[in-house]
C-alpha cells in the first residue's frame, strides 16, 4: 500500500524553563515566554503487510503490517523571549574607579523566530481490520522525525548594568 499524508503538528511551545550560561563557565535559571512551534509535513508512505509471514491473526480478520515514509517538514518557531532575573558581578565596586561597570542583571534576549525545511520520516507498525461492509480500520503505532526547528538567529538582548558611584 501506497499513500501520501499531509500533518499538521501545532500547540508545541518552546521550554518554559530555561538554563543560560552566565558567562564565566556557570549556568544559571531563566524564564522563556513564547516560542509557540507548528510543523507542516508531507510524506509519501509505503506499508507492507507481513501477514505472508505471520499467517492471518484472528482468523484473518487482523493483517499486521509495517511502515515507513520520507517526505518533508516546514517547521517554524514564533518569537520568544528569555529572562534572566540574575545579577552577575563583573568587579568588586569597590576596588574600581567611578562609572566602570561593577555587575550585570536582567538580561532579556529577544530570539526572533524563523522558519525551516527539514527531511521527515517515519515509521509505523501495526494492524489493519476488515469491518462489515468493505470499511477497514487500522491500530498503529508510529514515530515520526520532523527534523530541527531554528530561529533566524537574530537575537536582541537588553540588559541592566550597574556601574561604581565611587563610594
């Protein structure tokens, strides 16, 4: 059997809880907000009934068969935003002259979204009944690979800088 499937995977959100580096080998707790991902996917798939090799389960009312698909996924990340609330002391304040910066705090990075193309597979195995009438219904089990999500790369950060006041 042959077929062409087209999946659309959406309510996929970016971590809400993040760890980033804080520059001097640490990581430390940061929030994310955004980052809602969609994926838009085309397969051509092929299955195989492997009943030849297993006789008819259930006095031939179950096929087992097997699956596997190629195609591609557009998948695309919105904007997002993570937060680090930390404060990170760059000097000690009192040992650096007026205006140098003694520490660093609310960093926000802005990640602007981006869209990709990516190779999709899958594979799938499972069962295929023949209900009254001609109608068959199908119990499977699949994974599928949607590939990568990426941003643009673009990202915007903003951040708070506290300098010695010379006290």
């Amino acid at each position: 059997r042959i077929d062409f499937s087209y999946t659309r995977y959406s309510g996929i959100n970016y971590a809400k809880n993040v760890s980033t580096s804080t520059g001097n080998g640490g990581y430390a707790n940061a929030s994310a907000t955004g980052g809602g991902i969609t994926s838009n996917v085309t397969n051509i798939n092929v299955y195989y009934n492997v009943d030849s090799y297993t006789g008819n389960l259930a006095g031939g009312s179950l096929r087992p068969y097997i699956g596997l698909g190629l195609g591609l996924s557009l998948n695309t990340i919105a904007d997002y935003i993570v937060r680090d609330p930390t404060f990170y002391s760059e000097n000690d304040p009192t040992k650096v002259a007026q205006g140098v910066i003694t520490g660093i705090s609310n960093v926000e990075a802005y990640h602007n979204g981006g869209t990709s193309e990516q190779l999709s597979y899958m594979l799938e195995t499972g069962v295929s009944s023949e209900m009254k009438g001609g109608m068959k219904v199908d119990f499977f089990l699949r994974y599928i690979d949607l590939g990568v999500v990426s941003t643009s790369g673009s990202i915007v950060v903003k951040q708070t800088e506290w300098m010695a006041d010379g006290t």
